[in-house]
C-alpha cells in the first residue's frame, strides 16, 4: 500500500503540475497491470525470479530469451486487464 499511495501521490502531482491526466492514466495502467500479475501467484513467481536472473545474466541469447518471458507474462496480464499497451501517455 505505501508504494501505491507514493506513486498515486506523485502521479497526481505531476498532473496537476502540468495540467494533464496523462501521469494519473499511466499510473492506473501500471497498478491494473501490477494487480493482474499479482492475482496470479505463480505468474507474479515467475516475473520475479525473471527480474532477479535479468539483473545477473551476462549471456545475451538468456538476456533475450527472459526478455521475451517478461514481455509475454506483461502482455497476458495487460490483456486480461484490458490495458491497450500501445496507448501512450
């Protein structure tokens, strides 16, 4: 709660600061995908132990390969969140 209260704090600043929703619609995309990795305990499992071994790999064919899982683990979930990845802002 304290990271989502944080980061729901500075996105609200920076919208009102620049007179723009686009730092709260980029909040609430990043929450809804947090929560639909997270409703998943495996997946969200997965995701971390992708994230650790990203952060140690030197090998660039397992440096693509754990970028690819990331990226479909982070495209399921968008998908059941109904988040439109491609949408800026």
């Amino acid at each position: 709660m304290a990271a989502f209260d944080a980061d729901r704090t500075k996105a609200m600043a920076a919208a009102g600061e620049h007179v723009d929703a686009a730092p709260m619609r980029r909040f609430l995309r990043q929450w809804a995908l947090t929560v639909a990795i997270e409703r998943h305990p495996a997946r969200a499992a997965r995701l971390r132990e992708l994230e650790a071994r990203a952060a140690q790999v030197e090998d660039l064919t397992e440096a693509r390969a754990i970028a690819a899982e990331v990226s479909a683990i982070q495209t399921e979930a968008a998908d059941e969140a109904g988040i439109d990845r491609r949408a800026g802002g």
